[in-house]
C-alpha cells in the first residue's frame, strides 16, 4: 500500500505541473499576441491623463487672466471646466473599447440590449447619476455660488467648490465640509450672500429691573455707531439685475459687487438704522435687542462679540447694574418655627 501511494504522487504533481506549463505557455502566447493592444491602450490612457490634466490646468490659468476683465460667474466656469475634463476621460475610454475587437463587440452587445443594461448600470451607479444631475443643477439654478456664505447642515462657511459629484464648504473653523449634490440639493439652505449680502445682526443684552432702560438704549446705539463695520444710514435707489456668465463692468457697485446680483427689496432699501427694543421681561432682567446693519456676513458675528464687549465696558462705567439671579431660600427649621408660631398665636387667640 504504502509503495502504491508513493508511486502516485509523483505521477499526480508530474501531471500538475504539465497543466502549469501548459497554462503558463497559453498565456504568454496570448499576450505576445496582444502585446500590441496593451500597449496601445496604454498609450491612449497616459494620452487621456495627460490631455485631461493640461486641459484643467489651461482653463483655470485663462479663468484667472480672464475674470479681473470679463468678471466671469466662478461657479458657472468651475461647472463647465469639470464637464470639459469629464469628457475627455470619456472620449478615451471610448476609444479604447472600440480599438479592441473583443471590447468592440461586447459594446455592441450592450448597446443592443441597452434596456437591460440601462436598468442594470442605473441600479449600480444610481448614487453617482443622482450627484451629477445634482451638480449640473446646481450650477444652472444657482442657489449658490462659489464663494457664497451659508447656512447649512447645522453649519456655517463659504463655498470653495462645486463639481460633478460634491460640493466643498469651508466651515468658520477653517474645516472642510464635503456634501454630496444629491443630498445638498434637498437640504434647506440659508444663503448670506446671494442677491442683497447685507444683513440685520441681532445683539442680546439683558440689565436689571432697577436698571435705567432709556439710558441702557443710548449707550449701546453710541457703542454700536462706533464700530467700524456698521453701516452709515443710507438708502438704496438703484435696482440690479442678474447677469449671464460674464458680468458687465457697469454692475459693480460697492459692497453689492458680487458676482450675481438681483433687485434690492423694497422692504429693505433704507439700511444702517441701529435700533434697542425690549424683547422679554425675564425673571430677574429686561432683555434688550439691538438690531444693527453689516455689509456681509462674513463680519457680522466677530463685530456683535466686539460690540457686546464695548456695550459691557460702558455699562460699568456709566453704572448700569447687569441682571443677577434672585432666589429665596426656605430651610425646614424655618418652616416648623413658623408652624409652631402659628399654633402658639393661634391656641392663645382661643384662650382669649
């Protein structure tokens, strides 16, 4: 027995590694045979990269050249220079499938069951798709820019990109927040910046009931005139339309330049006004609003903290008491004394 299996295993890894030389013998015949095909869609894939890349290089240099004298829409240009480089890896993928038989007919095959493969290829890529509607969307509708300020997400920043599958916000932490377009698309969104980047900033400020409110007003309207990023009063009487992709030089106009910009709300066209209202009459404040008018957003918070930090000093100094918490205090002991006072006062009254 043992000597029958010894003879085996060397007839059975013989004929192993006859089936290897066989296989390894095939596959380098095939691919001497093919060395050609490989080598030409290696060169149309190094060609494709190459062409891809010098071309997005070429149209951000001419944006940049081009914007100081056309005033060119950002994201209108960013958009079509993704679709731009987007086609040309298409192109070369395109190529190469049609330059290679095998590829060639499988292609066909596909085009000819193109139901099928539509259904299949749209399960599988249907994220992706839904990206780039989105971000084609974007950029035609518009409900920001590159370079807008927003809300959003529970977050606040700026807008420095918007391609085919995502969207790049810069957070006021200096983060990078990628959202993707199919998800941005159907989120609520408050935009700082498009048609009129002005805007009313509130400051909350609370003093005590003893406290003289009409004084406490014209200390933080003097504090909050003083501050260099509050705007004058003023009153606008002009109206702007939006623009194509390349804005006229006659559209830039002060703090309005910008690169859409739509009619200004009549509602909203006397600005600069610094007003003080009571708000609520808390428990143990009066909590006062000043509303005040700031070029953009972007200067609006870090100049209401300098301005509540000016409003604090001044109080202090002018002797306007800020609010402290009132409580009164009962201990037990108290609460029996008092009840044994109440039915001593109370036995006496019947005796009498």
């Amino acid at each position: 027995m043992q000597s029958m299996e010894t003879l085996e295993i060397p007839s059975s890894f013989a004929e192993n590694m006859s089936y290897f030389d066989r296989g390894l013998d095939q596959a380098f015949t095939w691919f001497s045979g093919n060395f050609g095909t490989f080598l030409f869609m290696f060169l149309i894939g190094l060609v494709t990269i190459l062409v891809a890349r010098n071309v997005n290089r070429l149209m951000e240099s001419y944006f940049k050249k081009a914007n100081n004298r056309l005033h060119m829409d950002t994201t209108s240009f960013r958009m079509f220079r993704h679709v731009v480089v987007a086609a040309i890896y298409f192109i070369g993928i395109v190529v190469v499938i049609f330059s290679i038989p095998g590829l060639r007919s499988l292609s066909v095959a596909l085009f000819t069951g193109a139901g099928i493969a539509g259904i299949v290829i749209g399960f599988a890529a249907q994220n992706t798709l839904s990206n780039i509607i989105a971000g084609l969307s974007l950029a035609i509708f518009q409900p920001f820019r590159v370079g807008d300020r927003l809300d959003i997400m529970n977050e606040y920043g700026k807008v420095t990109d918007l391609n085919l599958r995502h969207t790049v916000i810069i957070t006021w932490d200096n983060r990078r927040l990628i959202i993707p377009n199919s998800i941005i698309s159907n989120e609520a969104i408050i935009n700082w910046t498009i048609e009129d980047p002005a805007v009313i900033w509130p400051i909350d400020i609370g003093i005590s009931y003893d406290a003289d409110i009409d004084q406490a007003r014209k200390i933080m309207i003097e504090e909050a005139r003083k501050h260099p990023n509050v705007m004058l009063p003023q009153e606008v009487k002009y109206n702007v339309v939006k623009p194509s992709l390349i804005k006229s030089e006659t559209l830039k106009m002060g703090f309005f330049d910008s690169p859409v910009l739509h009619p200004v709300d009549p509602d909203f066209r006397e600005r600069g006004e610094v007003k003080v209202s009571v708000v609520e009459l808390g428990e143990f404040s009066v909590n006062l609003r000043l509303l005040v008018w700031f070029k953009d957003r972007s200067v609006a918070a870090g100049s209401g903290y300098e301005i509540r930090e000016a409003i604090k000093k001044r109080f202090d100094k002018e002797g306007i008491e800020l609010p402290y918490p009132y409580r009164t205090i009962v201990y037990k002991t108290d609460l029996k004394k008092e009840k044994e006072a109440t039915e001593k006062l109370s036995h006496t009254e019947g005796t009498n």
